[in-house]
C-alpha cells in the first residue's frame, strides 16, 4: 500500500485535494482490497499490482452492488481507483488502466432538488433577530443563494476575500482554483451590516474568517448545514431537505429559468466541464413543460380525435 500512500500524497500536496476527498478515495480502496485481498495485514505491492486487473474490478462491482452500495457510489470508487491506476501508468507500474475497459453501473439520474423564489423571497424579506448568529445566519444563506457558492468554500471565506467597492467575491474552489463572483446589491448591503456586527462581536478576533460561530471560532462544514436546516426547517413553504447545496441548486436553476447562458452559470459554479452544469436544463425544461400546460389554448383539451365515422 506505499504507492497508494504516495498517490495520496500527491492529491494531497500537487492537487491540493481537500481531507474529505482522500478519506473517499481511501474508503474505495479499502474496499477493493477487502474484496480482492481478504487476506488482510500488510498486503505486498507485487500482490496489488497483479489484483488490478479488469476481471478483478468487474467482480469488485458486483461485490458492492450486491452489498447494496448505489451505483452512484460504486462509479465513485472506480473514479477514485481509476485515478489510481493512471498514476501507477504514469510511474510505469502498469501497462494500461483496466478500468478503462468497464461498463460501469447504470446511474438513476435525479433532477436536482430547489426551492421556489417565491419561497426564498418570502423568507428573506422576514425580519432579522438582533444580535449577531441571527444577522451571520441570515447573510451566510443569502449568500450561498445569491452566487452558488459551495458549502465548504462559503465556509473558508476570509474577510479580506471581499471587495465590497467593487461588488466582487473571490471564491477559492475545488483544486485551490480561485474565481471572482459578483455580488448583489441586496448581498453587499447586508454583508455591510454584518461586518460592522460581526467586528462589534467580537473585538479581539484573531481569526479573519468572514464567517465565525457563536464563540469566534471559524466554521465548520456541519455547522454551515445546522443553520440552513435550522433557518429553513420552520418554513412550511420549504418542503424536502433543507442544505446548502439545495441552495446553490436553486441559484443555478432561477438563472437559468430567467434566461442565464449555461456557459455563465458554469463559471459561477465553479464547474471544470459544461456536462456538470446541463443537469439544470432538465429543470428548466420542466417548467417549460408547465408553462405549455397553462398556457397553450389545446393543452387542457382532453376531446380525442374524431373519425370520419364518429
């Protein structure tokens, strides 16, 4: 298992992929040598190097299926240890990738969840608690909804990543790639409120995380989650899960319903290829769907054709 630790070690440091990434790709591995090395303890290269082979993965798939993993799931461990078979062909360890030559499982595709502007509107046009959490919960979703931003990077926001004259937020993605976003009017007004709150709270802060907890500690992934779930779950007017990345669903959505080009909406979200983003045009075709329902003079007829004989 050295190699694997040295692939992981340049995710780590070349890639700079975050902690949750490598703890997913060392999940996949995990498994593939309890199925394909059950012997356990330490498994020698010579004995790994000879299990990758394209009949060994087609077993290891129907080992986790069988298991009750997703397909979904099951396509992720072969991404993690296709990754890792490119990286033992690049030190010339193997002489292909036989992940390559595998059908993978068969995804059920969901239409991502969003929630309505009307909803949205609704609770954003509420009144704000005094106080900061209050005030800090309040822009951190306005936030995420407003530029599309993922959970972990509204989280690892600095303050000095704002430029508020300018109406600019730089966003550091996936891969450590950096991307300016603009901000709203309505966004930069309460960011405004919320710095001078956030700077009244706590004058001693040596952290410059824009966002901080209740203590002045920066945030954590789960707490970003607590305080969607907690501002959202009371409304009846959201229905379904309540997280941060339904929030950036439904930004990526009402753009797109309200005319945004897809390549646009790629840039703000961060995407690295357009097909990540054309998920969303299966909502948009959705409302146009609706749209043709309500609207169309023939689309509420339900008269059957008539024959010349009827």
């Amino acid at each position: 298992m050295e190699e694997f630790r040295s692939f992981l070690d340049c995710l780590q440091i070349q890639k700079r992929y975050s902690p949750r990434t490598l703890q997913n790709y060392s999940t996949a591995m995990e498994h593939f040598c309890n199925y394909a090395l059950p012997q356990g303890g330490t498994i020698p290269p010579q004995e790994l190097l000879e299990a990758l082979t394209a009949k060994t993965f087609r077993g290891f798939i129907a080992e986790r299926l069988e298991a009750g993993e997703k397909p979904r799931t099951v396509n992720l461990y072969l991404s993690a240890l296709s990754s890792f078979c490119k990286y033992l062909l690049r030190k010339g360890l193997l002489k292909e990738n036989p992940i390559d030559s595998i059908k993978r499982p068969k995804e059920e595709h969901r239409l991502p969840d969003f929630y309505s502007k009307d909803a949205l509107k609704e609770y954003l046009e509420s009144p704000v608690a005094e106080g900061y959490a209050p005030m800090r919960n309040r822009t951190l979703i306005l936030l995420i909804y407003s530029t599309g931003i993922r959970r972990a990077e509204a989280a690892g926001l600095m303050v000095r990543d704002l430029d508020l004259s300018r109406g600019i937020i730089a966003v550091t993605g996936k891969g450590d790639k950096k991307r300016n976003i603009p901000i709203i009017p309505l966004l930069s007004q309460y960011l405004f409120v919320y710095l001078q709150i956030r700077k009244s709270s706590f004058k001693e802060c040596k952290y410059d995380n824009l966002f901080l907890t209740d203590r002045g500690n920066p945030l954590y992934l789960s707490f970003v989650n607590n305080v969607v779930k907690r501002e959202l779950g009371g409304l009846k007017e959201f229905s379904g899960k309540k997280s941060p990345h339904i929030l950036r669903h439904s930004f990526a959505t009402h753009l797109l319903n309200n005319g945004a080009d897809l390549n646009s909406i790629k840039e703000a979200l961060g995407h690295s290829s357009l097909a990540a983003t054309q998920v969303y045009t299966h909502n948009s075709f959705e409302k146009l769907k609706s749209v043709y329902k309500e609207a169309h003079p023939l689309a509420k007829s339900g008269a059957p054709p008539k024959g010349e004989n009827s």
